[in-house]
C-alpha cells in the first residue's frame, strides 16, 4: 500500500482535476505531497520504531495510513486532499521500515531470506501495481465515486491489518547488553551523554538536518518539471548538498562522543552498504523512469484510457513478483551474477520496448517480452541485492539500514521520475504528441534508461577491479 498510494494517483489525475476544480500547482502538491513527507520521513520512522518498538510503531503508522487514505476519499476541496496526502505518506514514513526492521529481528538464514524476497517484491511490484489498480478503479467508476476508490481502497485492508496485527506481530528481545561496571558518583559524565538520555535516543538535530536535506533534494525533483525548472530549483538542490554534509559530519561528531546519531556512522560505512545504495538507486530510477514514460506514451501518443493503460503494466508486474520470490531457487554458484546480469537484462528490454514501439503502433506481442523481460530484469537487480545486504547487517543496526535503503529506493522514483520524465517530455517538445512523436521520445528515453541500467550492472565491475587491486 505504501508504494502503490505513490504511483495509484497518477492515473486518476485529470479526473481529480475535474472533479475538485484543481489548479496544475494543486494537483501536482495532491501528487507530490505523499512522496515528500514520505521521503522526508522515512529513516525518521526507521529510528523512531528501534526507540518505541517496530509492532507500536507499524501498528501506528498503520492507523495513521489507513485514516488518512479514507479523509483523502472524503475530501471536498483540493486543499483538503493536500493536507490528508501529506498526513498519509507520514503514516507510511513511520508503517514501511517496520517490516523490514522485524524482519532482520525475527528471521534468520534461510527463513529470513525468504521474507525478505518477499518484501522486496511486493515492494517494487507496488509501481506497476499503483498503475494497474488505479486504471482499473477509475475505468469502473463505483456508484460514480470517480477517483476516491483509489484512496477508498487502502481502508478495507487497513482496517483488517489493523486487527490482525496485534496478534500476529511480535517484537523480538533485545540481545542483554553487556554488564557495565558502575561509574563512581563523583566521575565525570562523558560528553553528550545527557543530552542523548534526555532525548531519548532521537537525534533531534540530525532530525532537522535530514528532513532538510531530503526536503531541499525532493520539492524540486517534484515540481521543476512543471515550473520549467527556474533558478529556485537548481539552488535548492545545491543546497540539499551542503545540508548532507552538514549532516554527515553532525553524525559523525556524535557519534564519537558516543552520543546516539539518527544514522549510525557504522552502518553507513558497513561493508557493501554503500555500493547497494547506488545500485537500489539506480534500480528504482531506472524502474519508475519506464513506468512513467511509457504511461505517458500510451496515454498521450497512443490515446489509452486508464483501465487499458494501466492493464499494460502487468507483464512487468507479473514478471518481477515471480522473480522475487523464486531466485533463490537458482544454484548457488548464479547468485552472484544475478545484480550485474539483471541490470543486463533490464538494459536489453528497456531498448527492445524502445524499438517494439517506435514505429508508432501498440507493440504487438515483442512489446509484452519487453515489458516481461524488464520485470524479471529489474528483480533479479533489487531482490538479491537487497537480501544479501541485509543479511551482512548487525541485528542492532537493522532499523538504521532499513532506513537508509529505504530512503535510497524512494529517492532514486523521485530521481527517475524527475530525470526520464524530463527527457521524454524534453523530446516530445511538452506538447501532446501525436503517436509518431511520442513513440520518438519514447525510444530517446529508452535509450537513456538502458544505459542507467548499464551503469548498475558497472558497479560488479567497479568492485572486481579494486579487489585485484
């Protein structure tokens, strides 16, 4: 739900349009605004569920979710619609990383990678899924409810989460920490130490630092393609930067003085996490980018209406679930192949959908390969990836990690979105193409997203070449 409520109002936009009399600023913040208090939150809600506990904090973050999707369907003016959004990535910011988090507490070995093939399916499939489910609850138009179903639809199982959860979730123990010996009354307390007790163990400052980083980063990849992309936007980005760097030498200063960082320096610099923040970048830009342009081809080039358009999407879909959850199923001696050869993959069948509908036409069936072969390609790029990277993380530092690459994978949509919709809409010359232009600016887009993914399957190669070094 979390990912599908970022992608299921893009095919419900003209009618929201319409139907509330939203302006294109208003319904680009109805858009914009889950995805940035979502970002901006996200590794906030990762550290928040290690202080309270993961089940309260999903559980929580769940109700909040669930009561914001049906104020969203409820809403009557277009700045209510605004402020619920808002509220609704918050509920997810704090619900996602929980899972994640109890995952890594409560599985081990092969049971944990299982779940978190899973989790990484469901999670990426939630792109197309977004587009798939909103096309269709459009088209069907409930009892002339128009586009509020897409919203409505996130109550039912909210609720049903909400009264299953108690009972089927559990917060594992803490490992027993290490006995300390007792410090004498008159020693002195270590530096930041009482400022860590009082608040608790949030990082109040690195709080604010983060969210203005993420905040700084995300406005202006949201809205700088509908503002022409203005000064604002190219100093705001410049600014996330320094805001990053701010924050990282915050952290680190912290840290040292053994105070409680909102992101542990350790886990930042933890062995492959790094290099995995690039690739789920990478992986999500690359994912969202297609999804995005190829809507706005066959909606706009080829005349789709939103059941079609998003019935398009199911091959990927399909495709990345299955891959999700059955890789581990290849020998063992392929696993390490599967990020380089999936990236590969993926770069082929961005290109072939390039091709398959350049001409101007539907594709025909080399259209549904391509669309199945970038499914299972991009699969193969983020589920082992990211079970193998988690399985390499201490269990004290799982809400951390899972924050952090949370983060990455929502970032690289925003980027995705922001940089191949640029390119696409770039080439059609950001008018309403005919099927001929958009099936041009389509195999631009294409290209670039091919040689994105060319760029995530490098990384292997980056990493062999410093290890003979």
């Amino acid at each position: 739900m979390a990912v599908l409520d970022v992608f299921i109002v893009n095919i419900a936009a003209p009618t929201v349009r319409a139907d509330l009399h939203a302006s294109g600023a208003g319904l680009q913040l109805v858009i914009a605004g889950y995805t940035i208090s979502y970002a901006v939150l996200l590794i906030t809600g990762a550290r928040l569920g290690a202080l309270i506990g993961h089940r309260r904090m999903f559980l929580t973050g769940l109700a909040v979710f669930t009561g914001a999707s049906l104020a969203c369907g409820l809403a009557a003016t277009t700045g209510l619609l605004i402020a619920f959004r808002f509220v609704q990535g918050a509920g997810a910011a704090l619900m996602l990383p929980q899972v994640l988090s109890l995952i890594q507490r409560t599985f081990t070995g092969g049971s944990r990678a299982r779940a978190l093939g899973a989790y990484s399916a469901v999670l990426a499939s939630g792109a197309a899924g977004g587009q798939i489910l909103g096309g269709m609850l459009v088209e069907a138009d409930l009892f002339g409810s128009g586009w509020r179903p897409v919203f409505l639809v996130n109550v039912p199982i909210g609720l049903a989460l909400l009264a299953l959860g108690p009972r089927l979730l559990h917060d594992p123990a803490d490992a027993p920490r290490p006995a300390v010996a007792p410090r004498p009354a008159d020693a002195p307390r270590p530096r930041g130490e009482g400022a860590a007790v009082r608040r608790g163990g949030l990082d109040l400052p690195g709080l604010v630092l983060l969210a203005s980083a993420v905040l700084l980063f995300t406005v202006p990849l949201v809205l700088g393609q509908e503002r022409g992309w203005p000064l604002w936007c190219w100093i705001t980005l410049g600014l996330s930067a320094v805001f990053v760097a701010l924050f990282a030498a915050y952290e680190t200063r912290l840290a040292s003085r053994g105070g409680a960082p909102l992101i542990s320096p350790r886990v930042v610099r933890a062995p492959g996490i790094p290099r995995a923040v690039i690739r789920i970048a990478l992986g999500m830009a690359a994912n969202v980018g297609f999804l995005f342009a190829l809507t706005l081809h066959v909606q706009g080039g080829l005349g789709y209406g939103p059941l079609r358009a998003g019935l398009t999407f199911v091959p990927t879909a399909v495709a990345f679930g299955v891959v999700g959850l059955n890789w581990q199923r290849l020998p063992a001696r392929w696993h390490a192949a599967t990020v380089p050869g999936g990236f590969l993959l993926a770069a082929v069948s961005f290109a072939g959908a390039g091709l398959a509908l350049r001409d101007g036409t539907d594709g025909g069936p080399w259209l549904l390969v391509a669309l199945a072969a970038s499914g299972a390609g991009l699969s193969l790029a983020y589920s082992p990836l990211l079970t193998r990277t988690l399985a390499t993380v201490r269990q004290q530092d799982a809400a951390d990690a899972s924050g952090v690459l949370v983060t990455a994978a929502q970032l690289g949509l925003l980027t995705g979105v922001a940089v191949f919709g640029a390119v696409f809409l770039g080439t059609a010359d950001d008018t309403v193409p005919s099927a001929g232009a958009s099936a041009d600016a389509l195999w631009v887009t294409c290209v670039a997203l091919a040689g994105a993914a060319l760029c995530g399957a490098l990384t292997s190669l980056v990493r062999r070449l410093g290890h003979l070094r």
